[in-house]
C-alpha cells in the first residue's frame, strides 16, 4: 500500500508540474503579445488568435476526446456545452478528460483553461475557420488563419469575417524585416495601370493569391488577371486611386473609385463602386496573397452577396442624359441612398427664379447664352439647369445655367439685362441624391429632407439650403427616364 501510495503521489506532482509549465507557457504568450501591441501602434490585435492557439495546446495536452457532441471549434462553446443541461457535468468533472485524471488536477487544468479565456476574449469569427472533424480526437495542432484586424476606416459591412490572411503557420511568427513601406509606394505607381494595357505586375502576387468581392472570388493569380481582363472588355472602367496606407504589419488598405460603362446594353449605363481594398501579404514571400474588395454601398461584403448583386443591376437602369457638356466632379463615395462629388469650378449665369422646382427665369438666362449679351456673342448650351435655394427659412431661388469650362469670367461679354449675372461657384464636395420622374415641388422637397437626413444620420456637416439638377428638356423626355439630382454642399469631407 506504502508503494501504491508513493506511485500515485509521485504521478500527482508530474500532472501539477505540467499545469504548471502550462500556465507559465499561457504567462509568456500574454506578455509577448502586450509587448508587441505595445511596440506597434499598427500591430493588429493577436487576441482571437492566441486564444484558439491556447486552447488547441489544451485539447492536445489533455487528449480530450471531440465526440459525443462536444463542439472544440472555441474555448467558450466547449464550456457551454458542458453548462447546457442540468445533468450536464461541470467543467470541473472528469467525464470529458482522461478517466484517470485525479479531480484536483483536473479542476486545476479547467482552472487553467479559464484563465486563457480571462487573459484572451475569442472572437467568435474565427471559430468557424478552427472547426475539428464530428468524431475523433484533434492529433495535431490545425494551422491558423491569419485574421486582418478591424480597419480604421470602418468599412460599411455587417459582415466581412473572411476578410483573411492567406499564409498558413502554426505558431506566432517572428518578427519580419518585409517592407511594406516599398510594397505601399508600389501599388501606388502599379495600380494605376490596373485596366490599361500595361496591366499590373503579376510578379508581385502569390500564385495562389485569394481575390474576394460581393459577387466575384478566384483563387489564383490567372483567375485574378482574367477577372480583370474581363472588366476591361466589357466595362471600359475608369480607376481613381485615392489612397494607399499600410494598415497591419502584412496589410496595405486602398482607396479607390470606379466608373464603369457597360457597353452590351444600348444605352450603356454607368455603374460606379467606390470601397477599400484591403491586401493580405505573405511574409515569407513577400508577396500579396490575398486581395478583398469592400463596396460602400452594400451592407453584406461576404461572396456571394445578393445585396451586392442587386446593387449592380439598380444601376443598370436607364437615365436619359444630354450628351452636352456638365461640370466636372468625381464620385469620392457611393451609398446605398447617394454619392459623394468633388466638383471642380464653374461658372453660371444666373437671375431669380421662384421656386426649386419653378422654371420663372429660365428664358432670362437661356436668352444670354443664345446672344443677348454685349458682344452678341452664342455659347454653346451645357446640362444641368441648376435651381439653388440658399436658406431653408428664405424664399430666395436662384435659376443658373453652367457654361462651358473653356470660358473664363474675366472674358465672358456682359449681359444685357441687369436681372442676369455671372458667378463663378468654387466647387467642392456635394453629397447628391439621383431620382427619376416629373420634378414636382413637394418630390423635390421631400428628396431634399430625405438626402440631408441621411447625411446627418451618416454624421456629415450638410449647409444650409440646397440644388436641383435638371438634366432633360421636360417637354422631349419621358418622365420615368429624367435624371433629376438633389445636391447638398458640405461642410467637410474627408476620405479616411
């Protein structure tokens, strides 16, 4: 018995030893991880990593055994999973470990097992990458995932879990000498011949590069490049880069907006996107692996999304629009409910209208550009015709016609009526709101409320007053094609 009694003891102190070596193992990852989110402001946070790890290591010190309904996809389901029921065993009993698992050590090891989960909160959108087989044991450590952290641009998506590193390790990696810095002034020169002829350097890609948008996923650089040679036969797109900023230690995030027209339909649509690309780089390679598209004008991010579908064919929709000239802009951002323009200056002739939607001074303004003016002179006819309401609380309206970009103020002939003017507007950002049909007062106003409510909800600084853009002669068009436009200045903007 004396013998029995010093075997068992002895067996006891080897399992408190290693429950030991564990927690200082759990001890030395923590402080590893505080020290490199100390040291990087743009180190991404490791929690939901180091945690799966944790209890991966776990799993396979302890042989626990996965069947019998156990889920070991996260630290947190397993304990759940043995709380569920009332007949259910406690995380302290031995019914899940080895049978010959003295309590005390066993209630050491869940004691362990819920120190990890304290020091490291899982993240549930990594449980689904570290799901085990329905039965069996877990043998080996699975590799992981290498997830993007959060971007601080925050993107509009509810959902964009899969937006993923593609290099596979099982164990924290060491610190890289990889320059992003090199990769981020790269992609500003190599990105802007993304649908030229040119094209882009596949050298700078893994082969097994991972490209992701709502509608569209391929898994090797040849699939990549023909998704991109596809847009361009069909699309004619038009990139415009924003910006390029490195945002992890293997992430470089870009801003960007496309215009696109789609040349199979008669009337050739413009579809416009506008989002982040977020890029995954590979340290070992130091190449991109993995290339996610996030749309701003969709909820859903994750392949496949039917909002993102949806979203392509609402703009496939015909607008019937002059082909005469119209101020120059650039769509910076496009919602679900309206876009975001940086317009350059222009200038009008104006005179008093009566109301947004009113067309009383139309044929003041019309009759200069047809030559009532000091050197009688024509100039050409432009789109849209602004009517600008300054102040809410103010009946003041404005009708404007924009002339040519060619022209100059300083050399524009004078007016002959005094009721005309010219006015060079400064441009700027305008958040605009596009809608089709008769542009009735009460339409336009309510589309002026619903655009400045959105844009207060979306925490922009809209100002005072706002315009409306006819783009269509009302007595040629047919009300269900007008394109007709809201637009409201603002305050600020800023793309970051």
């Amino acid at each position: 018995m004396g013998d029995m009694y010093e075997l068992l003891k002895s067996i006891k102190e080897k399992m408190n030893t290693k429950v030991e070596d564990l927690g200082n193992t759990l001890k030395s990852i923590t402080e590893h991880v505080k020290n490199q989110q100390a040291s990087s402001s743009n180190a991404p946070p490791t929690n939901e990593f180091v945690n799966a790890w944790t209890f991966q290591q776990w799993l396979r010190l302890e042989h626990v055994d996965c069947s019998n309904d156990l889920d070991c996809s996260s630290p947190q389901k397993f304990l759940r999973k043995q709380k569920s029921a009332n007949h259910s065993p406690s995380p302290t009993s031995k019914s899940h470990l080895p049978n010959d698992t003295p309590p005390a050590v066993a209630e050491a090891q869940m004691a362990t097992l819920q120190l990890s989960l304290q020091n490291f909160p899982s993240t549930p959108t990594l449980s689904s990458l570290l799901r085990p087989p329905k039965s069996g044991r877990i043998t080996h450590l699975p590799p992981r995932l290498l997830l993007s952290r959060t971007p601080a641009f925050k993107p509009h998506t509810k959902n964009s879990k899969w937006v993923v590193r593609c290099n596979l390790v099982d164990q924290i990696p060491p610190k890289s000498t990889l320059d992003v810095g090199r990769l981020v002034d790269f992609l500003h020169e190599d990105l802007s011949h993304l649908f030229d002829e040119q094209g882009i350097d596949r050298t700078a890609y893994d082969e097994q590069v991972r490209f992701r948008d709502p509608i569209t996923k391929h898994d090797t650089i040849s699939g990549y490049l023909f998704n991109i040679s596809l847009l361009r036969e069909l699309f004619r797109p038009e990139f415009f880069l924003h910006w390029v900023k490195q945002t992890g230690p293997y992430e470089i995030t870009t801003r960007w907006t496309m215009v696109m027209k789609f040349a199979l339909l008669p009337w050739k649509p413009e579809l416009v996107f506008t989002g982040n690309s977020i890029m995954g780089i590979n340290p070992e390679t130091g190449k991109f692996c993995s290339h996610v598209d996030l749309w701003d004008s969709i909820q859903n991010n994750d392949y496949f999304s039917v909002e993102g579908l949806w979203d392509v064919f609402k703009q496939l929709r015909f607008y019937k629009t002059p082909e005469l000239e119209s101020p120059k802009y650039l769509i910076l951002k496009r919602t679900a409910k309206y876009e975001v323009r940086k317009y350059a200056p222009f200038i009008v002739v104006e005179t008093s209208g009566d109301k947004l939607a009113g067309s009383a001074g139309f044929n003041t303004v019309a009759g200069y550009i047809f030559g009532k003016n000091s050197t009688k002179e024509k100039i050409p006819m432009t789109t849209p015709v602004f009517t600008q309401k300054f102040n809410s609380e103010s009946p003041k309206v404005s009708i404007q016609i924009v002339l040519p970009s060619e022209k100059d103020i300083d050399s524009l002939p004078d007016p002959e009526q005094d009721i005309v003017g010219l006015r060079k507007v400064e441009g700027g950002i305008a958040a605009v709101l596009k809608f089709s049909g008769k542009p009735i007062e009460e339409i336009v106003q309510e589309k002026a409320k619903e655009l400045r409510s959105s844009l207060i909800k979306d925490g922009l600084k809209p100002r005072n007053g706002c315009l409306l853009a006819r783009y269509n002669d009302p007595g040629r068009t047919w009300n269900f094609i007008m394109r007709n436009e809201v637009l409201i200045w603002l305050e600020e903007f800023s793309l970051e």
